[in-house]
C-alpha cells in the first residue's frame, strides 16, 4: 500500500473520486468543476487535506480520504472529521481503505488532535467493520441519544 498526502498539482485526481464517491453513494455532486474548486480550497487552508491511496507504488491513486480540522472547546484541542472515504471497486478488499484510515488517525495525532469522529450509513457494513477493525467505536454519546442532524442554508 502507498498512502500520501495529495498536493495541489492532484487536484483533480482526488475530485474524480470524490465525484466517483457521490455517484457510488447515489447523491447529485457538483459538477467536477465544482468538487475541483473546493478541493482545491481545502488544498489552500489548514483546517482540511486529503490523502490519496495507491494499491502499490507504481499504481495510480484508488482511493481518497479528506479529513477536516477544527477546534474543540471541549478537548481544548482540535478535532479530525474524517469527511470522505472511497476506495475504487477494484482495489476494495486489498487493505487499501484501511491504509487510508490509519493514514487518517496519524495525521490528526500529528496535528495534536485528540479525538476523530465520522459518519457512516448504518447498513454500510463493511465500511462499518472497517472502522471497528480500526478501533473505533460505535456509541450514543451521554447524556442520552445523539442525532446528527443537519440543514441546507
């Protein structure tokens, strides 16, 4: 496995998979051009990156993870917010999505991050064993049900 951190000049290797990533998931993305535009503004900032997965160093990039920063009252530390994660059908099963992960959980060590959280679709079961098989941990947070809840502006 190859994993590294995507520079500007992979801009739009790592918007091809996020647009693949959408349609895998059935949701209506940007056009490219859009997806490009906010890579490449997370690219520019420091609160977010994205790591870009190979199967093997002569391979191109399969897969793609973002992982968002941002301050925590509560931990008096950053936080990471695993955004995005996709792994191309063909390179699925070959330990390429949890390379991706454990590339995740070091960089947001590195930064100082004391936690990282992410969602995923409660009948995305692999998805959801891989992150258990990476240690994380599927539980309502206190003092009782916690719901991700959202709205567009």
């Amino acid at each position: 496995m190859t994993v590294w951190r995507a520079d500007a000049a992979e801009a739009a290797t790592v918007a091809a998979l996020i647009r693949e990533f959408g349609d895998w998931v059935g949701s209506a993305p940007p056009p490219e051009e859009g997806i490009r535009a906010s890579v490449e503004r997370i690219m520019a900032g420091d609160d977010g990156e994205f790591l870009l997965g190979a199967p093997d160093g002569g391979s191109a990039a399969a897969g793609v993870c973002q992982v968002r920063f941002r301050w925590s009252v509560w931990k008096s530390a950053e936080d990471c917010w695993l955004e995005d994660l996709y792994v191309r059908e063909e390179a699925r099963r070959s330990g390429l999505g949890r390379a991706l992960v454990e590339a995740a959980l070091a960089r947001a060590r590195e930064r100082g991050c004391r936690r990282i959280e992410l969602d995923v679709n409660e009948d995305n079961a692999p998805a959801r064993a891989l992150y258990e098989a990476c240690g994380f941990r599927t539980e309502w947070k206190p003092p009782g049900q916690t719901l991700f809840i959202g709205r567009d502006l």
